[in-house]
C-alpha cells in the first residue's frame, strides 16, 4: 500500500512513455546492461542472444520463473530459431530494460499467461536474426554466397565442401553485420526444440531438487541484516506513535523504521528483529473502514444491486432485457464467489540495497518495472540507478506484480545503511494480503421453445482486480476489463445476452489472483448453463455441444472432454460434471467425476482437454494444466478469507485450507491445436475446476451449490470431512 499510494498514476504513464515506442529493431540490438554483462563471456548479437568463444550460447529470459518453466520453453523458442546447440545454452533472467517489455503493452511484467502467447513472433525473430547474422559472417569467411549455408546445432556448414563453424568462432564478426529487420523464421516443420509433441528437462528443476536454487528469501549478500514487519491490526490503519524505548537495548536492534501503516524492525537476525517487533509498543489509528465485518460487506454488495447508479455495461448484444421481459420461461439466480489472498508457499520477501551510488534488488517479483518506477519514486533515485536482480518465485499468483514489499525493504535499508532483507510472517503474507474481492453475479435467463437460452442478462459487482497493476486510472463507473472476463464475449451462440457491472467500492486492498475475472465469472457462467440445461430437460453436454456448433475448435474440446471422462458412461455410484471455457487465449473443457460416501464426496477423476492453438512443451504444458487442477481446487473446496472488526480473521494454512493429496484425485489431459494462434496456459488449469465440481456434485445429490467454496456449504470430501 506504501508504495502504490505514494506512486501516482501519472508517475507511471510516465514511465510508459519514456520507452512507448519500442520497435523490433531496438529489440534486436543489444542492451547496454545486456552487452556489458555479456562482455565478459563472449559477444552479444541482439538483447536475446550472446555467444562465447567456446560456443556456449546465453539466452534471456523476460519472464520470471515461479514454477511454470517458463525458462525452459521461453529459451528453446529463441534457441530453435537460432539453430543453437541446446547442450551448450545457458538462460538468465533478462535485466529491466525496454528491449524485454511485452510487444503489446510496452510493460515488463510476468502474469497473465502471456509470456509464450504474447512473445512468440517476437522471440523468434530474435533468434532467426541472430542466426542468419551468424550465417552471414560465416559466408565472408568461407567466400561463398549465405544461400550455400546452413546453420544447424551450433555452427554454420558448407555442404559442398564439408567445411564447418563453429558459433563461438564467428560471433564477434556476427555482431558486426546489419540486423535484418525482417529475418527469416522457420516453418513449423523444421522445429526442432519445441513442439511437434517434444518436451526437454526443465532447466530450473535440478537445482530446486538439490537444493542449490535461490529463491528471495534465500538471498545472502556482504553485509545484510533482517527486517520483521507488523501493519496496522485494522486495513487502512496508521501509526499514530511508536514508543522506540520500548525496545531500546534490545538485543541486535539497528533500527525502528516506521512505515505509515505498518512499522519494522531491523536487526543483525532475522528472530531478534521477529522478537523486538513484539515487544515495541506501537497506537494505531483505526483504517477509514473502521471494524467492518462480513456483513457489513454482504450490506454493501446488496445495496450495491440495489442501486441505479454505479452500473456500465459492459457488453450487450441484442436486446437480452427486452426479450427477458416477454419471456414465458426465466430461470435466474445469484452465483457467489468468495475473498480470496494469493497465500503463496514463500510469504513476501525482499533484499534491498540503498547507497549513495544507487539502489540494488534482489527479490521474487513478477512486476519488474513496476518495482524499479515505485522504488524511483518512494526514493527519489533516478530509475537507471536502481538495478533489479530476479531470483526464483515460490508462488506469486499476481500479488507479486505489486512492490510494496519491495519498497518496505528499500526504506528499511536507507534507514539501517545497510542491506536489508525484510521477511513478512505468514500472518502477515495473508493478513495484509492484496485480496481477490469476492464475486456476486445475479443472471437471469430466458428459454426459447427449443430449451435453449433465448437471452441471458448478468448483473455482477465487485471491486476492481485490475486498477492496482494498470498504468491507466481505472474508475468507478466504468468497466474493468478483468472483473468482467467470461462473462463477455464467450463463444455460447446465444442471440441476446448483456453484462452489467458495478464496481464496488470497499475499504479493502483489492487486485489480480490467478484465473482474473475468469475463474468467478466461470463459476457463475458455467454454473448457470447446467442449470439451464436441467430445466430444459436436456444432457448438459449435448446442450453445450448446440451452443457450440458453430465453432468447430471449441466442439471438439468439448468432444474430446467427454470421451475421455466416458461421458454418460460412469460406474455405478458415480456421475459427472461438466464445464467449459474460452481463458487466456486457449479453450479448455473440463470434467469431474466423483460419488458420494456416507453424506460426503470422492473425487475420483478430474479429466481436462485443452486447446492452446500450439503445444510447444507436452510435459510441462500438462504439468501446467494439473498444477492448475489441484490449485483450483483450494478454492472450489477450501479456501476463503472472512472480515471480522476490521482485519481478516484467517491467518495461516490452519484456517486458509488448500487441498492435499487425499483430496486430489487421478488427473487425465489432453492437448488439441485447433486454434489458428497460440494461447496461454499458466492461469489455464484451475479455470473450470470449482463449476465442474459443482455441477457434478448436482448430478450426484440433486443440490444445486451457488456458492464457494463448498466446505461453507456443508459440501464436504471425505478427507475434508473428517478435518474439517
């Protein structure tokens, strides 16, 4: 909170549009941070790629790894166009620069699924320039025409005359020639590292097995001592006074460094600061929210609903009111989803360094150049001095798009004069979490005489998720895109259809988590579409396969689901549920299959079909999907946050649960590339699971669940039941 309230939005357009225009050329020529790291090891031929004398090629990753192998995938796109030699590259994380901003938004940030999606073309230009570069200085040494080259593995062959050379041989005369602005990509048929159903060894793996991997909270630089955090025990809160005497003497203590709404402790160790922090004696001032509670929340999304004001429409085709108003037939229902904290493995985490010569970071971030523009601003520093190191992720989910945690770290270095690593409790990491707001979608429905939906009209309010990580004001009264997402533009062929949205004002952190708008909104969308598919006495796959017939890509994930789980086929005792989803780019149908034992469910199988329009890695593109599955779960099953005087009441993975393998069931994927262009699949996974999970739990009891997670209904699996 820090530091995106002190950061104006006008500090960040700002910082947009000192590198607005960034054009592939710029790409493709080496970064000055970028060339003078590579100076040591051999010669940069564009900001992507850098080659050794002994050959050895190192790759930049623009993207930060927090499990979804991202290194791995991301390298071998740039490294198969390049014709490299994969045993001989090294990946690194790229530095913040402009050259390694998304190609659309002009902002360096990993989220969203979008790092193969959005930086494909462009990578592979990287790689095929550099490669023909290569090629080029080759045919001056061997004097023969380009054309007669081919480069392969590493090195550039002559096959009339048999003669090779090797990369390291010809890089430096390489970064001498013109970079083709239009080099020549391969055909899909001559991939050789990525797709055609290959996978290669995750390059991030070994070290986390064996235990060498730095993630944030491994970091260990000369000098550094620690910082323990508390915030205000209300959201909002401030300092009112900090009694420093309270403390003073304490073992190891450097520093009291009061921080607006929360105060921190540093100290040569991590438990004397932990230690001191509960002995000092800190007034509050309660949050502009005051001790609200969840109902006074559930007051403010019904006044919310009851309310003209406040709505935009955020999509309407037809005239769905209209048609609602004469229809003969309405089913209509209210679909909740609830609070929910990112709560990663590895709470929050930073090592910062303030000097007089600049700022160094070294942390878990997703948002590179978020945290270099709120640490310039916070510090006053120009943003070229400060350098941000990445390190591994243990989670992030989104929250670590934001640099509040970051920006605590810098001023408890400035304070200290030494490098601080600040560390926040779990208690803190889900306390004073960046919440996804709780969802509440009111549809209604109308069935045309052929049972299917002749109009559909969805009213949803909740606060923003975007307006903390957009770089434009996003306000009251308008539509935030991500809030709305699933609901609109999906690929249902229904006539008349409208989206309304209210966003929510609360006295509450709110932004991105995994899934965005998608996974609520799926939950309400495909909630409803099973609803109506039992009202109109039909199978809610069939009805799904006439919603989609037209779109012959989503039919046949629908198709391919459904053979897979043996759809209509089930053991006896058992029963299916389906849901279906258009999500960052890929369409995904899911399909769950459990019974019932004893009043409580067995989740047996949870089969997901995917089209990402190109699978460029199988193995880790089901490891993204299952991942996904078991994630999403949490929160069909498990997992909320609830408000009690101000704060929230769950502090830890005792009252936050996640599932564990007794609830995880057998996990069936498949992959279809139907799609004309490449989708995501990091947030992919987890999209379908809570709506399938309940539309079975309807095939299975009779009772339809409107509301997440499904432990607060009294819908329990047999593990959760005996835990609960």
């Amino acid at each position: 909170m820090l530091a995106e309230s002190q950061l104006s939005r006008r500090d960040v357009i700002n910082g947009l549009a000192a590198g607005a225009v960034v054009l592939v050329a710029g790409r493709l020529a080496p970064t000055q941070v970028f060339a003078q790291a590579a100076a040591a090891a051999g010669t940069a031929l564009n900001a992507w790629v850098a080659i050794a004398p002994d050959g050895i090629v190192t790759l930049q990753c623009a993207h930060s790894e927090m499990g979804q192998g991202i290194m791995t995938t991301f390298a071998a796109i740039i490294a198969d166009e390049l014709e490299a030699d994969w045993s001989k590259c090294e990946v690194v994380f790229s530095p913040v620069a402009p050259a390694y901003r998304h190609p659309v938004y002009n902002w360096q940030f990993t989220g969203n699924a979008e790092s193969i999606r959005s930086y494909h073309a462009l990578i592979r230009k990287m790689g095929a320039a550099a490669r023909e570069m290569l090629i080029a200085a080759a045919a001056d040494r061997m004097r023969v025409p380009p054309s007669d080259l081919a480069a392969r593995e590493g090195s550039v062959r002559h096959p009339g005359s048999g003669r090779t050379l090797g990369y390291g041989e010809l890089a430096a005369a390489a970064a001498g020639k013109p970079v083709p602005a239009e080099p020549r990509v391969k055909p899909e048929s001559e991939w050789r590292l990525v797709g055609g159903g290959r996978s290669l060894p995750r390059r991030d793996i070994p070290a986390k097995v064996e235990g060498s991997a730095i993630f944030g909270i491994d970091v260990k630089v000369p000098g550094m001592v620690y910082a323990a955090i508390a915030s205000a025990p209300t959201l909002g809160g401030k300092i009112a006074n900090v009694d420093r005497a309270s403390v003073a003497g304490t073992a190891g203590v450097l520093a009291v460094v009061p921080l607006d709404y929360a105060v921190a402790v540093v100290a040569e160790h991590y438990w004397q600061a932990r230690l001191a922090l509960e002995k000092l004696k800190v007034t509050w001032q309660p949050g502009p929210g005051g001790s609200f509670d969840d109902a006074n929340l559930a007051a403010m999304y019904a006044a919310a609903f009851a309310s003209d004001a406040g709505w935009a429409t955020a999509e309407a085709h037809g005239d769905a009111p209209v048609t609602l108003s004469s229809a003969q037939r309405v089913i209509e229902a209210e679909y909740r989803s609830p609070w929910l904290s990112h709560a990663p493995m590895e709470p929050m985490n930073a090592t910062v360094s303030v000097t007089s010569d600049g700022v160094t970071v070294w942390a878990p971030t997703q948002g590179m150049q978020m945290t270099q523009i709120v640490l310039a601003k916070v510090l006053n520093v120009a943003p070229e001095k400060i350098t941000v190191h990445r390190t591994f992720l243990g989670g992030g989910f989104g929250r670590r798009l934001l640099a509040d945690f970051v920006a605590q770290a810098a001023l408890c270095s400035k304070a200290a004069g030494r490098p601080v690593k600040l560390i926040w409790s779990r208690e803190e990491d889900i306390g004073r979490d960046w919440y996804r707001p709780a969802f509440l979608d009111h549809a209604r429905a109308a069935l045309g005489p052929d049972g299917l939906p002749a109009a559909i009209h969805h009213r949803l309010v909740a606060p923003s998720i975007l307006a903390p990580v957009s770089p434009v004001p996003v306000e009251p009264g308008t539509v935030d895109g991500l809030a709305v997402e699933s609901l609109v533009e999906h690929p249902y062929k229904i006539a008349n259809r409208r989206t309304d949205y209210h966003m929510l004002q609360v006295p509450i952190p709110t932004m991105v988590l995994r899934t965005t708008g998608h996974g609520p909104n799926n939950f309400a969308l495909e909630s409803l579409i099973d609803e109506l598919a039992h009202a109109a006495g039909q199978d809610p796959y069939q009805y799904r396969r006439r919603l989609l017939a037209e779109n012959a890509a989503a039919l046949a994930v629908v198709d391919r689901a459904a053979a897979l789980a043996g759809w209509g086929k089930a053991e006896a005792g058992r029963v299916h549920g389906m849901a279906f989803a258009d999500c960052f780019g890929s369409y995904l149908c899911q399909v769950a299959e459990l019974s019932v034992i004893d009043g409580a469910i067995k989740l047996h199988k949870m089969v997901s079909v995917c089209d990402p329009g190109r699978v460029l890695d199988r193995v880790n593109a089901t490891s993204l999907i299952e991942g996904g599955v078991v994630w999403g779960l949490s929160a069909a099953l498990y997992s909320a946050v609830t408000f009690a005087n101000g704060h929230v009441r769950e502090r830890n993975f005792d009252g936050f649960r996640v599932v564990t393998l007794p609830d995880t069931p057998e996990l069936v994927t498949d992959f279809l590339q139907n799609r004309p262009a490449i989708g995501g699949l990091g947030e992919v996974g987890p999209v379908c699971v809570p709506a399938a999970l309940a539309n079975a739990v309807f095939a299975a009891t009779g009772r339809r669940v409107r509301s997440l997670p499904l432990a607060r209904e009294g819908v329990f699996t047999i593990y959760g039941k005996t835990f609960s």
